[in-house]
C-alpha cells in the first residue's frame, strides 16, 4: 500500500485523454485499435508513475510544509529518496518498451511517451519554477497524451481537439494555482518558489480567458466541415450545452468553494460534475456511434 501510494495510481484517470482520439474519431468499437489505445494508456500510467516518483523527490522538503502532501510516502520519510529513484527508473524503463508491442507505429508511441517523460523530469527540476510556462507544460504533457493515442491508432486528430485539449487542462491548471495562491495568502507560506509571480486578479481572469476559448475551440470543432463530413452528423453541436455547464461548475468550484486544489479529486468527487461529463459523454455517444 505504501508504495502504491508513491505511484498515485488515482492520478492515471488524467491518461485517459489517450483514448480520446478512439472516441471523437467514431473508432470506439473497433476492437485491434482500442487494443493499441490500451497499450499506449498502460505506458502512460506507468511513465507518469515514474514522475511522481521524482517529482516526490525533487518537492519533499516543500511538501513537508503543506497540510495534505507532508503526508506523501517520501516526504513523511516512509520511502526513502533512493528507494524513489529506482522505481522510477524501473517504471520509466518498461513504460518506453511497452508501445514497443504495438505493430508498426510502436517506436512513434515509445518516442511520445519518452519525450514526455523527459520534459517533466526537466519540469520537476527547473520549469515548475517559471510563472505561466510552468501551467504551459502541464497542459502540454496532456496534448502529448492525446498524440500519443493518435499515433497509436492512426486516427488523425482535427487542429480543433488538439487546441481544445490544450486549453482545457490549461485552465485546470491554472484553477490548481489560485488554490496555491490562496493558502500563501492564508498562511504566508511558499508552496511553490513562483508563488508570488501569481495573484487572484491574475489569476481570475486567466481563468475566464482560457474557458471562454476552449468553449469557443469545442463548438468550432462541432460545427467545422470535416468533423461533419467525417461523423456524417450536424448535431454534435448540441452537446456543447454540457460543455457550458460543465465549465460553470468547475469556475463555481475554484472561485466561489475554493476547491481547486486537486482536478483529480474534484473529478472523482463532485457528483454535479460527474453527472455533467456522463451526460457529455453519452449525447456525443449517441449521436457520433447511435443516429
């Protein structure tokens, strides 16, 4: 359980944005392909175990100073730094290998996943540091998972769902940083050494920007001519009305309850947002795989 904790395996629902290119290209039901997504989701899990690893590392000593993550497997002092590196290194090792299995495009998806796991350990050592690339990088890793469920496939991804991608997680990310933010103003103390390069104004309208134009990004992608040409169906847009509400509630959850802290836990945990994202998921399943 302990080392099960290092690995934050309640984390890996963020890989899901792998299969993402299954489910918008209308490939959900083709088995040989959702075989290859799985894949490459599995590598993913694996290689962001292996951040996690180092990022435990790289933040004991801040982490030691906040409420919740003094609690972390490395920080409490129960795994010791080492012990932390070698699992990474293990995890890294078969995470790169892994896509290997998949026919053809194997080394493109190693390639991906490598690559992500390279820029993050340069995130946990130096970019987390920098104000607003920091948050960049994070909504990058995600685009990452995105392509790395396209090459996997196949399926081409629409110019529209790569910025749409970027964008959304960029705003969680941002969302995560008014909840630092706040607790340095609480508390006086610096979870994070950029801290002060962000304030509530800032951050606040940040926001609202990066929501507006993934809004804007998602109904563009419903109503381009192919996406309709290819899903021979006009009505994807009406499932935006999801996608509003959606947004809604999860500014609701940053500005007005102050919960922003974990986009995972909230995920998991709002039921409200959860009924949100099955209503999403369904309307667009039966219109792109039912009507």
């Amino acid at each position: 359980m302990l080392y099960l904790r290092l690995l934050r395996p309640q984390q890996w629902l963020k890989n899901i944005f792998v299969l993402l290119p299954l489910f918008f290209g209308g490939a959900l039901l083709q088995s040989p392909l959702v075989l290859r997504a799985c894949v490459a989701l599995a590598s993913f899990c694996l290689m962001a175990s292996a951040v996690y690893c180092i990022n435990d590392v790289v933040d004991a000593p801040a982490d030691r100073l906040h409420d919740k993550k003094r609690l972390r497997p490395v920080a409490s002092g129960a795994v010791s730094t080492t012990q932390a590196l070698l699992i990474a290194g293990g995890l890294a090792i078969v995470a790169i290998a892994l896509p290997l299995l998949i026919p053809t495009a194997g080394w493109q998806v190693a390639a991906v996943i490598g690559a992500y796991g390279m820029i993050n350990v340069a995130y946990c050592l130096w970019i987390k540091q920098v104000a607003v690339v920091d948050v960049c990088v994070i909504a990058f890793g995600f685009v990452l998972r995105l392509l790395a469920g396209s090459v996997a496939t196949g399926i081409v991804l629409s110019h529209w769902i790569v910025m749409m991608t970027f964008l959304l997680t960029l705003f969680m990310a941002l969302s995560k940083r008014r909840d630092d933010v706040l607790k340095y103003d609480n508390t006086g103390v610096k979870l994070r050494k950029n801290i002060t390069r962000y304030n509530l104004t800032f951050l606040n309208q940040a926001i609202t920007i990066t929501a507006t134009v993934t809004l804007v990004c998602y109904v563009m992608y419903t109503v381009s001519p192919e996406v309709v040409s290819r899903t021979r169906t006009p009505y994807l847009y009406l499932t935006s009305i999801f996608v509003i509400v959606g947004l809604l509630r999860y500014i609701q959850l940053t500005v007005v309850d102050e919960k922003s802290g974990s986009p995972t836990h909230i995920v998991l945990h709002d039921v409200f947002l959860q009924i949100v994202v099955l209503l999403w998921t369904l309307s667009f399943f039966l219109i792109l795989y039912i009507l």
